[in-house]
C-alpha cells in the first residue's frame, strides 16, 4: 500500500543504508500483515490504514529513536559540538568586550586559554549530562529534564547569587568585568543552543505529513 510504505519511509529516514532497507522490508511486511487481518474483520480500506499506522507509533519519533540505536556516538558528537559552541561563544564575548573597554591593549584569545577553557566547560557540561542520563529512569517530573530547565535554571541562579558583588565589591567589576558574574548562564545559554540546535539538524526538525485519513 503507498501510505504504509510512505510512513515507513518516514521512519527510515537517513538512516544507513544497509540496516535501512532490512528494517524497511521486516517493516512493510509486518503493516502489511497487520492490514490484512483488519480488512478481513471487516474494516474499509481507509480506516484499517489508519489504525495499522496509529497502532505502530508516530513516525517522525520512530525516526529519531532508529537513529540514536544506529548511531551510538550520537550523545558524544552532541557533547563535542555543545562545548566548542560554548567555548566559541564566550571566547568571542570576552574579546569583544575587551576590545570595547580597551582597544588600546591586544586582546588576542591565547591558546593556553581556549584549552584551559575547553577544560573547565567540558567538565561542567559532562557532570550535567551524566547527571541528565542517570535521572532519566529516575525522576518522576520529566519537564525537570527539559534541557532549558536542567541545564539553564541552576546557571541563572548561580549567577544571580553572584550578582550581590556588583555591589559589595564594585571597583573589581568595571570596565566589562562584570560579564564574569554572569559567564555561568551565558556558558549554559549557549550550550543548550547548541544542543538543541544540533539535536534539529540530526533528528530531524519538521514534522511528517501523512498522507492517510486523518
């Protein structure tokens, strides 16, 4: 039938080659088999589609869990990515920053320092993620795991605290240095960016058409 195979392209979307077109197959055969048996209970045509394809799950999140199972560097490649982002990121608002208050100095990003940098992101973002991984079976609240709310509201309120020494301590702060009160949370905006930016363009961001009755 052109909808089931259709919606089993969906699903095998970008996934590799060979595993695809055996997974395609078990799949079609499987929905097909499914078909009959509604068809022979008397369903129209239309409606046992439509039940084969709702009973087997929707197909833009069967392509997203067939491609974390067939890529099991997924997680690490995202981690990679989020903390070079991150880096990038702060790198680039500390020298603009710098370049604004002093122009007159050179203010060049020393590699000791992106490496160093590299360091300190990554084991804070490792943590986080290990931390993410083992409270997924655990937690009973799942919105907690969003990654805005995981990641971004103990970096907000790490930097709010950090906030009291604009004004206890004010002479150490001038000329752009109050930014580092608030790397924490930048750090964690940006790197959730990235995450979740690469989790788009890996996953898949647009949802599927179906072409059955809805």
């Amino acid at each position: 039938m052109k909808e089931i195979e259709q919606y089993v392209d969906e699903i095998t979307k970008e996934l590799p080659d060979e595993e695809k077109e055996e997974l395609r197959e078990e799949m079609v055969g499987h929905l097909e088999e499914h078909l009959k048996e509604l068809l022979i209970q008397g369903y129209s045509e239309e409606e046992a589609v439509r039940l084969v394809i709702d009973s087997f799950g929707d197909e833009v999140k069967l392509n997203q869990e067939f491609k974390r199972s067939f890529f099991p560097t997924y997680k690490l490649v995202r981690f990679a990515w989020s903390v070079v982002w991150t880096v990038a990121g702060l790198g680039l608002l500390s020298y603009f920053a710098m370049e604004y208050y002093h122009p007159e100095f050179d203010n060049g990003f020393p590699l000791d320092s992106l490496w160093m940098g590299m360091f300190y992101i990554g084991s804070l973002a490792g943590a986080g993620e290990l931390m993410h991984h083992l409270l997924q079976e655990e937690i009973k609240w799942k919105w907690i795991l969003n990654p805005w709310v995981f990641f971004m509201v103990p970096s907000l309120m790490i930097s709010g605290l950090q906030t009291s020494m604009l004004f206890t301590q004010p002479e150490q702060y001038q000329d752009g240095l109050w930014l580092d009160l608030y790397a924490v949370a930048i750090g964690a905006m940006v790197y959730v960016s990235a995450r979740q930016l690469f989790n788009g363009l890996f996953l898949g961001g647009h949802k599927a058409k179906r072409n059955v009755v809805k």
